[in-house]
C-alpha cells in the first residue's frame, strides 16, 4: 500500500469555491439559464466524443448495488451475478485509487486539514482529469495532475478548513476522467471535529413575536477542554437584545440567556454579540439573535391587483389576510367593495385575532377609470375603518402573453412595507430612515452568479451618486446556502462594492419587497414610497438607474423604461431533442439489465424504441403505462422497446431502478444510465424524451412529455414504419406536461400509509396517528431556506401543543443535495428546532403526500385522515396553525375548524 500524505496546516484567509445549482427559482433569466444550460451540457458531452465512439459499457455514479433475493432461490444459494458488460475494444486509461477514504479521525478545530489522494493511471492510454468537484464550499482542491499516462500516479491534494465544520462530518469529492468504465471516482474526507467552548443552538431565533411579555432564548454553552474557562457575553451598544451568560457548572456548563423586553416596535430585528473566553485557540464566538415584529393589526396584501385581462377568462379570487398580533380582540365588522361587479366575503378564522377578505372577481371582469377599493369595518379604537386599494391590471401587449411584471415590481408607488434592520456597522435602515436620503436597497444571494455581475455595475452608479445624498445598501439574502457573515464580506469585497451591507441570512426582510429572485433592487424615495425596482443584471442598469435617481433628485416623474420590441410572430418552438429528426443516430453503446447489446449496431435488427426516463420523474411515471400498453401490442411485430434510466437530481441504486419501473407496469428492456453518457447525445435534456429509430439508423420520430395522444401517435409512428410509409406529421406542437399534483388535493382523504423512524428510535407511521387528536408532519429540506424561516414559526406553536397530545414531525427530505443524518439534525438543531425529526433522504414519504415543494406541512386528524395542509413559509403560519389544532382537539370536522387557510384560483 502506498504511504498517504496527510499534514495539518495553520488555516489562511481565502474563499472557498462554490458551486452554483440552478433552482426553479431565484434567478431572473430562467428561460435563458435553461438554454445556457442546454449548451453547456452539449459542450461536455462533446467533449467526450472520443470515448463515446467507442462501444461502451453501462456506466454509474454510485457504489456496488444490491441484487434483490430471488424469491425461488434455496437457502445457502449464492446470488446471482449481476450480467457482466462488455470489454471496450482498445487500449483505454483505468483511474485506480487505492485508499478513496481519508478518515481524520478525531480532531480539534482550527486547522486546515489537508490530505493527498494518489490516482494511478492503470490502463493502457493517457487518463484525462476532466473535472474535480469537491461536495461542499469547504473543502478546497489544490494543483493536481491534468493528465496521467499509463502506469503513472498523481498526488490530488484537498483541505478542509475546519472552524466550519462540528462533530461528524463526510466530505465527498468526485474526480471525474475519460475512463469509460469507471469515468466518477468517488473520493470521500471524513472524521470528528470537537470544538474548544460549544455553543447550541448557534444562533438565538425569536421568529415572529406576537406575545406582549418578555421573550427569552436560552443557548448551551459547554466547555469541551480540561482547562478552567473564563467567559462572558460583550454588551451590544444597541437593539432589543439583552445577552447574558450564567453559570451553571463552575468551568464546564454555562447558558447564554438572550432577553427581548417590551414595549416591542414593529420592524425586523438582528444584533449579534461576541463571546469572549480564555482558550487561546477559541478566543471569540459570534451568536446572532433575530426577531420579527409584526405590526398590531397587520393586514396582507397592503392593495390587491388585478389579474392581467389576459388571463381573467375565468372567475378567480384574492384573499386578504388580517391578524390582530394584539392582546385585545378584534373584529372585522362588514367589508364592501364600491363596484357592484365585484364581490367580497369574510371569513374569520381565529374569532378576535385572525380574519380573511376575499375578493371575488367575475370572468372578463375590467377595471372601470376609478380604480375601486375594499373598505373595512372593525371593532379597533385606532383602525375602525381600513381602506384597501384594487390595482389595476398590468397593461399586455398580447392577449396570449402573461405580463413582464414581477411580484416586486407590483410595489412601485406603493408605501414601503414595515421593516427595520442594522447595517454591519451598526446602523438603522428602516422606514423611519428614509426620509433622510432617497434609498436605493439591493437584495443579493451571495452564491449568485447574476449579483456578482450586477454588484460591480451598481458600485459604478454609487461613486457617482454618494456625494449627491444617495443611500446605498446591499442586503445579504440566503438562497439554498447559508453563509457566515465574514463569508458575505469576502464575496461582496470580490465585487469591489462599497457601500453598505445588512445581513438578513433569515430572509425577513426580502420577502417584505417581494424579492423573490436576486438580484433585485429597489429605490425608495424620502417620501417613503417604492419609487423603481428592477429585477436582475439588466444591460442598461446603469443608464436606467442613473435616470431614476436624476429624476428624484430633480423632483420629476420617473422616465418610463422603453418597451420591449415585439418579437415577430415565430413557429412552434423546436426542442432539442426533436431537432434530431431525420438524422442519423449519435453514436453509442451500452448493455440491458439482461446482457443484450443497445448500440448503433443492434438498430439493424429491429424498429427501436428508446424512452429516456428518471426514476423520481412524474410524468415518466404517467407515461411509461402507455407506453407498456403500445409495447403488448407492437413487439410481436418485431419492433423493440427500451427504458433508458437517466440520473434526475438524485442517485438511485440499481435495484431501486428497477423497483420503479416494476411499479409502471412496463416490462420491455431496461438500460441503466445513472451517469447520463446516453441521454444527452439524444438531446434528452428533459423527461421523458422518446426517441423511435429505424432500421436505417436513423432517428424517425421524436415524442416528450407524457402527452395525451402519445399511443395514437406512437402507433401511428411505428406503423408507418413498418409499413414503409411516410411518417405521419405532428400538426400540433408537444402538449404542455399536465400540472404536478398538489397536497392540498389530499385534504379530506385517507393519509398514505408509511412506516418510518425517528432520529430517536421513535415509530413513525400511519398507525400511530389514532395515538393523537392531531399529527403535524412537516416535509422540510436541510437547504431549503424557507424551511429553516418555518421552524420558529413551528416550535412557538409545539411548545404550547404538544402538552395537547398533538405529535409534531419534521420529515427531513432530500432538495438537490443530500445531507448525511447528524448533518441534517444540527441543521435544524441550529435553527432552534426542538420538534422530532424523520431522516428520509430517499424522499420515500414526501412523494406519497404530494410534498412537491418545502416546506410542505400536512396536518392528520386522529382517525387518519388528512385534515389540512399548509405549504411554505407564510407569515401567519403560527395563527393559521393554531386554529386548525384547537379544532381538532376539540373534535371539529376539518371543514369547520378554524385556521384553515381558504383555497385560492390561480389563473
């Protein structure tokens, strides 16, 4: 065995790299990022034509699969051998490593971990590193080898910096290369880092304070060395927060109490304070404590806009959700709207404290030239009338185009909503502060390649504009990652911006101005209103904002951004796929589940059917029945038929493949793919994608989606080649795939039976349900942001329920990426979470409930049945919650237990 190098180094300032996953959303270009997408997934692919000409064996990203028992197999049997694949012809390279797992063992924090994996090139030509990808921002790759040639070995050195690491950790890194057998080597650094003075939770969570009385969080801190610890908590200089460390074993256990003491103001609020010790090695710690106070009586949306005349074709409603936060009831007496055409109904939910207004707009409805406005009667002293304004429409060009305007440009000459935060160097940005500077705010994500290019453009106008009593403040916003606040900084330095920064990692203030894509910018006149926003790094950025802020300065309107040219009439978009008609097949090559060959060569032989697929797809999952219903009848007839498993997101081990494509009913030929060396010289860049071959080689017919017509057309298809003819003409483009189920359509059913155990050991299953008056299960994600605005929100209503005999359960689910066990309990652990958690990285539960987003929450009643859901982050999660539970317990059909959120027309 050769000898590893492995050292531990003093850790020195840098950025770790970070990798950026396209979600569906957050960016402001999805249509573009899908075509750039598409390309680039091309480019690489080319990039590997050589190795793809060659006849090649089925390939995989994931370790040895289990072959599932063979039921008529006798005891003491061996299993049977999964079919070997073919050989590739030709000398080929072989990447070989003879140790993939470097444990570090036991460690303390501080150092930067660093270790040298050796890669020997075992085959018999050059092997290429086409890409190195550490799993994770924290682990870093140094210089390494680009090519190996036979019967040579390489050192790939990697470090870990370990002050962001806690307890157990596995690190996983893949080196991709051009061998074809093996093109992922999977490489993985793991061990336990132990820190010198712990603090858990890490951060001090109030959520949203509806309470008038004194709020307190109390954080662990434990001290994990031998030496006698001095410690205490430096005072903030200002905001609500009070940080006070207390001892409770001299030198070993303290408590970090964080207090908030009313009168409480509306606003958002976040202060951090450091914590001072004697350990040499851990001298400092930083906790953050964040709050949301809501205003007394807070009402959402502050004005109502009308759906676009292009689709108002149908009746739809908008609801208007009003929360008394104060200690005293109120209610909404009668509400009236002053156009007889509309209609609005009021619905209490939580008598006194919680109501919802719903406009009921007919179809075709237009605006009159005097907008209408919602007036409300109310029992409160300083509110007793509430006028709510209708907005117009947005204006469409065409009557088949939604509207360009996006929800935060919907605010534009609205107030600015309520909030309140501190700049990094302590200072107030708030409603009050406006009127002081006119206020251009900027919300970034800081793992956002469309920020890092707006940044620098924005820093150019601020240069400019400072002087001219322009404020400039960039807000810090989390999207799938959290970072650290010195992480924020680094990043923001890269872009050379230098005007303020807020960190909002909790995402309170965002939300407030709609922004809910990055980057988006808003400016807000002295006046206090949202006077521009603009969405994304627009070429004209600079001009347009110029011409925004002269205008204000000046005290003139604002110019109005030039109309888009109308783009000329064009054809059914083409996909990709469906481009490759008529021509000849790409060149490829691997085995069935069965050892039969699926290769250019093999076309010959029959009419092929290729169906490209992904086990966690949907619509594969609706198609693949109609498929197998085409196959019965048309495979005696010489033609074959082949489900070609893509990778989709998440890794699936071959027999859970398998498993899947038993449960569709198809029983044609099975390929595996799970590194996706197939699909994508198909231009299979969605699924599922059908390609139908011809004898000829060439590709005849292209089908995606699970489209409704698809066995009339495949028939049609396939009879045409059989019988020589032309092939039929598609005259309507592909139908759009049909709408993912929703989990509201499980209120009132029986709840899908699972059976699944806690990180505890508890049971967790439909048949502990009856134990209850009511089960919460919540289907979160350790990366989801809105999941970890959630939990707060949750925990205040499991602290006063869960003594009601009301179970809560957070179903930990895998989004994108997947988080070991202890990850993902001190992920939530961290947000302050104290609600059992499901570990179920396979997303085996999710599914069953229609948990398409997160976070998902289902609310089951105790004779099984599912009683309510609520989905996201919603600011009156707590109230709406609440309600819903009291009647449970106290035995309400759901229908009438209050709380239930009323459920909206979306056009």
């Amino acid at each position: 065995m050769r000898k590893l190098k492995t050292s531990i180094g003093i850790a020195t300032a840098g950025v770790a790299p970070r990798h950026l996953a396209l979600g569906a959303r957050g960016f402001p270009r999805l249509v573009a990022l899908g075509a750039l997408a598409a390309l680039i997934a091309v480019a690489a692919w080319t990039s590997q034509a050589a190795a793809l000409m060659k006849p090649e064996v089925k390939t995989t990203d994931v370790p040895a699969t289990r072959i599932p028992a063979d039921p008529n197999a006798k005891p003491g049997e061996p299993a049977p051998e999964q079919p070997k694949p073919p050989v590739p012809e030709g000398p080929i390279p072989v990447a070989k490593c003879d140790e993939p797992t470097k444990d570090f063992g036991e460690t303390w924090m501080g150092p930067t971990l660093t270790h040298a994996f050796i890669i020997k090139n075992e085959g018999q030509a050059p092997l290429e590193i086409t890409k190195v990808r550490p799993a994770c921002g924290c682990t870093v790759a140094g210089e390494h080898p680009k090519v190996l040639e036979p019967g040579k070995s390489g050192e790939f050195p990697f470090s870990i910096n370990s002050t962001k690491l806690r307890g157990k950790y596995e690190k996983a890194i893949t080196i991709s290369t051009n061998d074809p057998v093996n093109p992922d080597l999977k490489l993985k650094l793991a061990g336990v880092v132990k820190r010198y003075v712990d603090v858990l939770p890490t951060n001090a969570i109030f959520g949203k304070i509806s309470d008038e009385g004194p709020q307190e969080r109390v954080l662990k801190i434990t001290n994990n060395t031998d030496r006698n610890l001095e410690i205490k908590a430096n005072p903030t200089e200002d905001g609500p927060f009070k940080f006070e460390v207390v001892t409770t074993t001299p030198n070993k256990e303290y408590e970090l109490k964080v207090t908030m003491a009313p009168p409480f103001k509306p606003g958002e609020y976040r202060n951090t304070t450091t914590i001072t010790t004697n350990i040499s090695e851990q001298e400092s710690i930083i906790v953050t404590a964040t709050a949301s106070v809501p205003e007394r009586i807070e009402i959402q949306p502050a004005a109502v806009t009308l759906n676009p005349a292009a689709t108002s074709d149908k009746p739809y409603t908008r609801p208007i959700r009003i929360t008394n936060y104060g200690k005293d009831p109120v209610k909404v007496l009668e509400a009236t709207v002053d156009d007889p055409a509309l209609k609005v109904l009021v619905n209490e939910r939580t008598e006194g404290k919680a109501y919802t207004v719903n406009l009921e707009v007919p179809a075709g409805y237009q605006a009159p030239a005097t907008l209408p406005k919602i007036t409300l009667k109310t029992t409160d002293k300083e509110k007793e009338t509430v006028v709510i304004p209708i907005n117009a429409a947005p204006q469409v060009a065409d009557a088949n185009k939604r509207p360009p305007t996006r929800p935060a440009e919907q605010l534009v000459g609205q107030p600015a909503p309520t909030f309140s935060i501190n700049t990094t160097d302590g200072k107030p940005v708030s409603n009050a502060t406006l009127k002081d500077a006119i206020t251009v705010v900027d919300f970034f994500a800081p793992n956002c390649g469309f920020c890092k290019k707006q940044i620098p453009m924005l820093e150019n106008v601020r240069k400019e504009y400072v002087d001219k009593g322009v404020r400039f403040v960039s807000i810090s916003q989390t999207m799938r990652k959290t970072f650290t606040d010195d992480e924020v900084k680094e990043v923001l330095k890269g872009t050379g911006f230098q005007g303020e920064l807020a960190m909002d990692h909790a995402n309170t203030i965002g939300p407030l101005f709609n922004a809910n894509s990055y980057p988006t910018l808003v400016v807000l006149g002295k006046s206090g209103k949202v006077e521009a926003v603009t969405v994304g790094a627009a070429a004209d950025f600079e001009s347009r904002l110029k011409g925004q802020l002269d205008a204000l300065i000046a005290g003139k309107p604002l110019p109005t951004p030039p109309p888009t040219a109308e783009a000329p009439p064009q054809q059914p978009q083409q996909r990709p796929a469906e481009a490759m008609v008529g021509k000849e097949a790409p060149k490829f090559s691997a085995s069935t589940t069965e050892g039969k060959e699926f290769s250019n060569a093999s076309l010959a032989q029959a009419i092929t059917v290729a169906d490209f697929w992904a086990p966690n797809c949907g619509f594969c999952k609706k198609q693949l029945p109609n498929l197998e219903k085409v196959r019965k009848e048309y495979v005696a007839k010489g033609v074959r038929f082949v489900a070609v498993s893509q990778t989709m997101r998440q890794n699936f081990e071959d027999a859970q493949v398998k498993e899947t494509l038993k449960g569709t009913g198809f029983e044609g030929e099975l390929v595996i793919d799970s590194a996706n060396s197939i699909g994508p010289l198909f231009q299979a860049t969605s699924f599922p994608t059908m390609v139908v071959m011809g004898k000829s080689g060439k590709i005849e017919a292209v089908n995606i989606g699970a489209v409704a017509d698809l066995e009339t057309r495949l028939k049609a298809q396939l009879d045409a080649l059989l019988e020589g003819k032309p092939m039929p003409k598609v005259e309507a483009p592909t139908a759009a795939a049909p709408p993912q189920a929703t989990p509201e359509s499980l209120v009132g059913k029986k709840a899908p039976a699972f059976d699944l155990a806690t990180v505890d050991g508890k049971k967790l299953g439909s048949s502990d349900f009856a134990n209850h008056p009511a089960t919460v299960l919540t289907f979160v994600a350790p990366n989801c942001g809105f999941c970890k605005k959630a939990v707060p929100v949750i925990e205040t209503v499991r602290a006063e329920y869960e003594a009601k005999g009301v179970r809560f359960v957070n179903v930990a689910q895998t989004m994108r990426k997947e988080f070991t066990q202890q990850e993902t309990v001190e992920v939530f652990k961290t947000a302050g979470s104290n609600i059992e958690l499901a570990y179920d990285p396979k997303n085996t539960v999710g599914p069953l409930y229609n948990a398409n987003g997160f976070p998902t929450m289902v609310v089951v009643d105790k004779s099984g049945n599912i009683a309510h859901v609520n989905v996201g982050a919603k600011p009156d999660l707590d109230t709406v919650l609440k309600g819903q539970l009291d009647g449970l317990i106290a035995g309400k059909p759901a229908g009438e237990a209050g709380g239930k959120r009323d459920p909206v027309a979306v056009p």
